[in-house]
C-alpha cells in the first residue's frame, strides 16, 4: 500500500494525524497535512483506511500494490 496526499486540497481538519499518527503528520506553519511514511507496514493499515474515510474533503489517496 502506498499513501498520498494532495496538500493542495487539504483543509487542515486534522483527522488522518488524528487516525493514523504514525503515517501523517501536520506543518507547524500552516496546519496543511503531509505523508510522513508513504508506504506503512500492515500493522498501519486499517488507521490509514480510517484517516481516507474521516478527510473531509478526499485529500487522501491509497494505492494498492
């Protein structure tokens, strides 16, 4: 699994660093949401679903290997 974010559409609503603290984290400067690790082991996986379900605005994209 790979994860994507496109900080561009990102509303800064914080609920995938909430989810998944290990994979996203948030820029101290403007609240925009980056990848920390694009590509977590499966012990992440289901975090990682859960911050896709919960961005409001679909920011977060997975890609299946």
């Amino acid at each position: 699994m790979k994860v994507e974010l496109d900080g561009n559409r990102c509303v800064s609503s914080g609920q995938c660093v909430i989810s998944a603290p290990d994979v996203f984290d948030q820029s101290e400067v403007d609240g925009v949401s980056f990848v920390r690790d694009a590509e977590p082991g499966p012990e992440t996986e289901e975090a990682v679903r859960e911050a896709v379900s919960l961005c409001p605005v679909g920011a977060i994209t997975l890609l299946e290997d």
